[in-house]
C-alpha cells in the first residue's frame, strides 16, 4: 500500500474556478507497492484535471485489466469508472463515447493490456480516431503475475530474476505514429513537470491521443539491468521540449525567445507552449516527428516529451457525422419512426 | 402424366449459378405468388461463395399454410449445368424438370418417370441480346415469363412487380416485360399447359407481408431507439446490420442539420462490437451487435461481465451451422447452450426466440426495454432460415402510446432525494437494482463498473460473504426475469392428449404440420412453442401436464433438452428427442415420422405406454 491518506486537508487549500479543491478530483487509497509509478501519474491526472477545471461527473475513465487498469479507483471518485476486460478498454471506450460525445474520455491501459492482449483493440482505436486520451502506464512487465515480461520490453533488458529479455520491444509511441494518431506523448512518472502539461493538451486534443508513461514497477523490474527502473530511465532520457500547456481564455504573459519555441494552438483554442530542446524537430510534422523518435531509438535514449501533434485531427463523430446532441439523450420521437411510417412498410412489403 | 390437376399445393426449386442475377427473378416468382393470395415459402440455398457455385433457390406453395420445407420436388427449372445430375435426381417420381435445351440432354440425365419441358433459353438469348450480361440476366427473367404460361402465374401481376422493381428506371422496363412475353410464348407454341401443378388465385394472404427475419430485426432495433451498431461481417447475420444502415439511413437522419441520430461501427473483430454495445448500453444509449455462433463464441468474456457487472446488451444471434466454421450458410438452431451459459462462471443469459419475421421485429424492440430494465444481456436467437429467408408474416404494428421502458436509472433529481446510492443494493425486493448513467450528478452516483466482486456500494471487495450475496441476487433477479420475458404459445388438442411437442423459433411450421399429419393418423399431440430463456412457469406446466414430450430441435446435441432438463429438473425419459441437423430447415415429414415411429416401437415393447410412464 503506497500511503495512508489523511482526511484533513487545510482550510484555506486552493479552488479553482469550479469552486473545487484538488481533492474533489482524488480517488480511494492505492493498493498499488509503495513508490510505484503508477500513483505518480495518478497525481499527476489528478493535478491536470483540477488545473483545467474539469468538473469530475464530465469525465469517464475506463481501463483494462492490470496493475495500471486498476489506477482509476485512485482517482477522480466522483467520475464513472469503467475496470473492463483485459485489453478490450478501447471497444467499451469507442461504446461509451459514441453513446454521449459530451464527456471527457479517459482511457487508462498498462503495456500488458495494451501492447499484448490488447493490441488489436489500440491499433483500431487509433484508426478510428476516437476522442480519448489513452494513457499506457509502461513498466515493461506484468506485475499482478508477478513480473514476466511484457512487450514493451527492451530487447536485453535483465529481469529481477536475472534473466534477458530476447524478443523486440514494442515501440508504442512509434506505432501510434506508423497508424497515424494525431496525438503521440511519451513522458516519465518520475517527470510530473513534464507530465501535466502533456496530459492537459492530451485531453484538450479533439482524438485519439497517446501518452505512453514510462512508470517502473518497484518490485519487479526495478533492479540494475533493466531498462524501465528509475535509474536507467533518469541516465537515458531525452526530451523533445519542455512543454507548457496554456488553457483557452487564459492570457499569455510569457515572452519567447525565439527560434527555440513554438506554440501550436489547439482546437479548444488552448495553446502548447514547447521550448525546443531537440534541432530539427518538428511536432507538427510526421516525418520530422518519426525521425527523432528513431534517432532518439538508435542513441538508446528514450525520448520524451510531445512527439507528435495533428492540428486538423477529425475524431469518430465527425468522420460518422454523428448528432451534435449526444446519442443518449435522444427521444422515442427523435428516434421511432412511428406507427404511420410502419403502415408504409407494410405497403411496401406486400 | 399427372392425371389430375394440383391446385397450390407443390415445390418448385431453380438450380441457377451463383452470381447471375438469378435471386431477382426468382424473387420475383414468389412474389407473385404472395401477391396473387397464396401462401409461400422461399427458401435460398446458397454456397459459402460468391460467384459460379450451384445455388438453389426453393419454393414451396401451400394454401393450409404449411410453410415449413417439404421434401421431394414437383418441378425443377435447371437453368446449371454444373448441378444438373444432381437435380435431375432430386425430382419427385411424376415430376417436371424444365431445362434449358440449346444443346440436347446427355442420356444420363434422362429420368423415365420425369416429364421433361426443354426451353431454348441461351438460343433465345443470343437470338434477341447481343451484350453478354443481357443475355445473362434476361435468361432469368424469360423462365420466370415461362412459367407464368406453365403454372398460372398471373401476367399482370408479374409486370406490375417489373413495373414496381424498376421505378425510376423507366428504360428497363418494357425490356423485362418482352423477357416475360418471350418464355410465354415459347411455352404457348410448344406446350400444352398448365400443368397439373398449377396456381389459382385465392385470398388467404389478407395484410400479411412477405419479409426477410434480418430485415425485420433491423427495423425492430430501429422502432426500439437503437443509436449504436456495432458489428463485425459474418454470414448470416450481414444483412441485419446492412438493413439497419438502410433504415437508419431513411429514418434517422435529423432533417435540420443532416445529422445522423445513430452511429454504425465496422468493428475490427466481434470482441470489440461486444464491448462497444457494452459501453454504449452503459453510458445510456440503446445498443446492439448482430453475429452468429463464431461470434458468439468470442463474444463470451464480455457477456459474462455484462451479466456480472449488470450492464444492458443486445446481441442478435442469427445461427448457423457449427461447430467452428461448420456449413456457413446453411441454418441450425446449435447455439442454444452456449448463448444460454455464456462466459465462464455462473452465467445465465436472457433468450428472446423469434419464429417469424413479426415476431423479429417485436423482439428486436422489445429487447432494449427487456435489456435495460433488467440491466443484463439479451440474446435474441434467430437462425439463418428465419433471418435470410423471405417469410408470409403477420403485418407490423406499433402503437403510438408505446414509450421505451429505461428501467431502473436514477436521475440528478432522484440522487439528490436519495441517501446513499448503492449500485448493486436491491432496493425493490425483485433482485435489480438503481443504475445511473454517468454525467448525471456532480457529486452523487458515480460508481466504479468492474468484472471483479464488489459490495452493495460498488466497492471492490474479496470478502466471499459480499460475493455470495450478490450472486444470489442476481439469481433473484433471474426468477423476476420469468415475468417479464415473453411466454410461450399454446397449442391445445381437443382430445386431453397425455403427450406434447415443444419446439420454438424456424422449427415451428414444420412441427405444427408434422401435429396435423400426426393428427390424421390418430395420434393427438398438444404442443408448445418457447419463446424465451428463462422458462416461465408456463412450461413447467406443461411438461408436468404431460406424460412424454417430442422436443423437437435443429441441432444434434438436443441442446434446448439438455436446458430444460437442467433448469426445470425434468426427468430426461420424459423428453424425447427428435433433431435435425443437416443444415436444411427441418420438414414435417421428418417430424411425423420420427414420432410415429418412436409411439410405434415404444407400443410394441409395452403395450400400454402411458402405464408404463405412470409407473415410472
């Protein structure tokens, strides 16, 4: 268990314009191992959807079946959770999402889930374009079985028990660029500075957006050799920028140096703010966007940061040409054709 | 010669090639009939191809009715070469085979006891047609207009039908009418006609329709304010789906701002078209996805925590012939077991069994009401027979009062008026509980949907206690279950029989015909169609009304026996089996004699049988 929670919060804790404070967006206690990564970027949703004054019953988060998939309870008590079935969030997600395009999205996934089982599933989600943020809490194993291997796992990479790890890794953030998302993030559980920012523009993109969450699993796959403990992590990371995620209406008082910095300017009218570390690096491009990954790959750093943004992305509903009202709160009358319109189809039949 | 005329009662089947236009025409055919008053029964039998392999297209006429298949053919059009051995094979003794005779029939395929009637069909295509696929097509309908002079098939009507099929389309329509005319007279010239197997024009058919079992699911999901359709292709159950598109496509689309009131999804496998129905129901919109046994087969772990996590489903099982790919296109009523315990654990699942294309539609409807007031899965099991097949049905109905049943969903309002919302907590008494749908309330009933065991609150425990409780509520809800699901139909013979038939969905035609043959050679039989899983008291009534029970079924496993067995703690020598699971709909013959026999050899072993069964 990583902490007990106190009830008391002080008083005079901050609001934001909701008139929530950030624990009106926390969940029960984690029984996840202490230090685990996972809680780190349960902090970090939970510090995202206060800042951006989501209110919490407009959010559903949905998840597989594992470590990761059990996060939801950790966070935003008061949203809709949805724990599925092993690697099938994406389907429930696309259901529940079709059913009423008004709520936030928020699809949680570990790389078990995801990258295995549940690859079918993601590749289609991605394809489809459907307005979610799909978070993979990455720590390269499967931890509720108590540590195999999963596919995300770097090609020699040693396990606690010593053993190296023969196959290719997944790539998950390269793939998602090869479908074609319009939204591809890696980030660290260790980097929350980073992490907020990407998860606010992740949920601001109007798509499917991916951020795959390097988070070591403490008990595991934690141990030297291995290339998702914290340490190899902290030694190998790269970042694209530092990211800063500006909400819509809200002014922007910082100057830019230039050349360094770009901002992209989101559907909502949010902007992302990046300091540029990496040269020629383009988040707007798809080539320059798949180059640095590959770059980053053949170095062995782990690049992190925003990767990849389409700003002309169109998600499910707009390719469907779906209601503007939510499905679910259509009536019999908007929906039935009547007894009239039955009586002609019955003509028509005999 | 037949010397003696019969007046609407035979079967006629057309041996085309897959993929020539055929199915119009042949179409066509049964629709005069329908239209000229009398009862048909079109059957496709069709290969799991799309073009050049045999494919029959089977039709039986019968003004009592009795439309279920009907062995043995009075006349056979053969216009395929590839399967001409085997039809000519297939004909009664006494029989027509109608061919096509450009070229002279080979010694082997003349039958002595047949009456051969040769038409020149590719002649008079290539005299009349110089593109290919003019000659390909017309073919068709020059049979059709040959059989119009063979049969009595009333000229008007068949170009009114033309007439109609091709509106909007004015320049094809004098063309189909000189096809028709051009068989006409061949046979007028060369033949004498009708023949004994003839139409006559009655009146049985009032404001009955003639209607596809898929087509009527679709519509019936229309009616029922389906918005979400989530699929993957797989014959036969395609065509439910494609005809919602069409429906939807016609019904659906807001007039103001052209948008659709309905999603339709292609999912990439059935796993995911099941999910996303799960998600869709759970967020509160009405959703369905229509698959057959392989499917269903996928679809299992996410049955099983629809029906744990208590979240509304629609699925539509259109069945065909298993195991694994087993006859894709041919019918079977196999999938009883497996829909009825879908997914691992302790599941039961609702069945709703359709037998005509009314009752698809009301089903289809009423599916959504039945899925979302008893929060869990509906399964409406149709087959390939009743879904692809054109089917003499009652007319549609639906009443302008009639207002979608939401079950039990707590609104912001009630939330604020309730103390603490628990999920799974059985307020009522009945077994099922208050849902909501998310978004409803800032502060108040949101709750964590999970496959794994929890409390009353929704609140994940391991505590067995918490676990037990909530699988015997749901038994609770499977008893209220009983009430809602529709009951059965009732066939009483006037003699008090001591013995009963049961069937349900596309076998009972035939059963109510093999009844009225059993009927004739004295044996009196109540029977009893089953419309839905679980079985009202109405069932238990009747098995415990009768000494032996026929239950008659499309698979080879007697699966719906097995079901009766285990759930009503029947004793299994009181059921006896009659199947059929060759992949063709099961016939009254079969069924009359399988039971004759069965009374016949029992009588012989014991001579007072129902002593015997008393004693027992």
């Amino acid at each position: 268990m990583s902490y007990i929670k106190p009830s008391f919060r002080h008083p005079e804790l901050p609001v934001n314009t909701l008139g929530y404070k950030r624990k009106d967006y926390e969940g029960s206690l984690s029984t996840l191992c202490a230090g685990c990564g996972h809680d780190s970027i349960s902090g970090a949703l939970i510090q995202a959807c206060f800042e951006l004054n989501i209110e919490p019953h407009r959010l559903a988060k949905l998840s597989g079946i594992g470590c990761s998939s059990k996060t939801p309870t950790y966070f935003l008590g008061n949203s809709h959770g949805f724990n599925s079935v092993h690697g099938r969030m994406p389907s429930v997600a696309t259901g529940a999402n079709l059913a009423n395009r008004d709520l936030i999205y928020l699809g949680v996934s570990g790389d078990g889930d995801t990258a295995s089982i549940g690859m079918g599933q993601f590749v289609h989600l991605i394809r489809r374009n459907l307005n979610i943020t799909y978070i993979v809490m990455n720590n390269g194993c499967y931890g509720l079985t108590k540590g195999q291997d999963s596919a995300t796992a770097d090609k020699g990479s040693k396990s606690k028990a010593g053993s190296t790890n023969l196959f290719q890794n997944i790539d998950l953030p390269g793939l998602a660029m090869e479908l074609g998302a319009g939204f591809v993030a890696r980030s660290f559980s260790g980097d929350k500075v980073q992490l907020i920012p990407l998860i606010k523009a992740a949920l601001a993109h109007p798509g499917f957006a991916l951020i795959d969450v390097i988070s070591p699993c403490v008990t595991f796959n934690n141990n030297v050799g291995s290339t998702k403990s914290y340490d190899y992590v902290r030694q190998h990371v790269d970042a694209t920028a530092t990211v800063d995620f500006v909400p819509h209406a809200a002014e922007i008082k910082t100057t830019y140096e230039a050349g360094s910095n770009k901002l992209v300017s989101m559907h909502d009218g949010s902007l992302i703010k990046l300091n540029k570390l990496q040269a020629d690096w383009d988040p707007t491009n798809r080539d320059s966007a798949v180059h640095a990954l590959h770059e980053a790959n053949s170095k062995g750093e782990i690049l992190t940061g925003l990767i990849y943004i389409n700003e002309e992305s169109q998600d499910l509903h707009q390719l469907l040409n779906t209601s503007k009202k939510p499905l679910n709160t259509l009536s019999e009358k908007q929906l039935c054709p009547g007894p009239e319109a039955l009586m002609d189809i019955n003509q028509g039949l005999r | 010669m037949q010397a003696h005329s019969v007046i609407n009662d035979f079967v006629i089947r057309f041996a085309n090639v897959n993929g020539t236009g055929s199915a119009s025409a042949n179409n066509m055919f049964a629709k005069a009939i329908f239209r000229m008053g009398i009862p048909v029964s079109p059957k496709n039998i069709f290969p799991s191809n799309i073009q050049g392999l045999p494919t029959w297209y089977e039709v039986r006429v019968n003004e009592q009715f009795y439309l279920g298949r009907r062995d043995g053919i009075d006349l056979m059009i053969c216009v395929n070469p590839q399967s001409m051995l085997q039809d000519v094979a297939s004909v009664k003794s006494g029989g027509y085979f109608i061919y096509d005779n450009t070229k002279p029939l080979h010694k082997e395929y003349i039958r002595e006891d047949l009456n051969y009637i040769g038409i020149p069909l590719t002649e008079i295509t290539i005299q009349e047609y110089t593109d290919p696929r003019q000659r390909m097509l017309f073919k068709n309908i020059i049979y059709v207009g040959a059989l119009a002079a063979l049969i009595d098939i009333e000229m008007d009507v068949l170009q009114q039908l033309v007439n109609e099929q091709f509106k909007g389309k004015e320049k094809l329509i004098q063309p189909n009418h000189h096809a028709l005319d051009l068989g006409y007279q061949y046979i007028q010239k060369n033949f004498s006609h009708p023949l004994p197997y003839r139409l006559q024009r009655r009146d049985l058919i009032k404001d009955k329709i003639l209607f596809e079992g898929n087509a009527a699911t679709a519509l019936g999901a229309i009616y029922g304010g389906a918005t979400v359709a989530a699929w993957y292709p797989i014959t036969p159950s395609t065509s439910v789906v494609d005809a919602f598109a069409d429906y939807a496509a016609e019904y659906r689309v807001d007039p103001e701002t052209n948008e659709n009131n309905y999603a339709i999804v292609q999912a990439e496998d059935e796993l995911s078209a099941m999910g996303m129905v799960i998600g869709a129901m759970w967020n509160g919109a009405r959703a369905f996805t229509a698959t057959s046994g392989p499917g269903v087969s996928l679809m299992q772990e996410f049955l099983g925590l629809a029906y744990f996590a208590e979240i509304p489903a629609v699925l539509v099982d259109v069945q065909r012939t298993g195991p694994s790919t087993g006859m894709p296109t041919r019918t079977q009523q196999s999938d009883i077991l497996i829909a009825a315990h879908a997914s691992h654990g302790d599941t039961k699942q609702v069945l709703l069994i359709p037998n005509s294309p009314k009752e698809c539609f009301d089903f289809a409807a009423m599916s959504f009401d039945l899925a979302e007031q008893l929060q869990t899965p509906v399964i409406i099991l149709s087959d390939l027979d009743l879904g692809m097949n054109d089917h003499v049905s009652d007319a549609l109905e639906w009443k302008s009062t009639t207002q979608y049943r939401r079950g039990k969903v707590l609104s912001a309002d009630q939330l604020d008026q309730i103390g603490r919302f628990g999920r799974y907590l059985d307020t009522d008494g009945d077994g099922i509980p208050y849902r909501t749908i998310p978004g409803t309330h800032p502060t108040k009933g949101s709750f964590f949907t999970r496959g794994s065991s929890r409390d009353e609150y929704a609140i994940y425990t391991e505590d067995g206690n918490a676990y037990k409780r909530n699988m015997d509520r749901l038994l609770k809800k499977w008893e209220t279950i009983k009430s809602y699901v529709p009951k059965p139909e009732l066939l009483q013979s006037e003699a008090n029989a001591n013995m009963g038939m049961l069937f349900f969905g596309t076998s009972h035609f035939s059963s109510v015909e093999a009844r009225d043959i059993l009927a004739k050679e004295g044996i009196e039989l109540d029977a009893i169609r089953l419309r839905s899983f679980p079985f009202s008291q109405e069932v238990s009534d009747f098995i415990e009304d009768h000494e032996l029970i026929f239950v008659i079924e499309q698979n080879r496993d007697a699966q719906m026996r097995t079901l009766l067995i285990n759930e009503l703690e029947v004793n299994p020598e009181k059921l006896v089996r009659v199947l059929n699971y060759d992949g063709m709909p099961i016939t009254a013959a079969h069924i009359s004699k399988e039971i004759s026999n069965y009374i016949h050899k029992t009588n012989k072993k014991s001579k007072d049988f129902s002593l015997e069964m008393n004693a027992s």
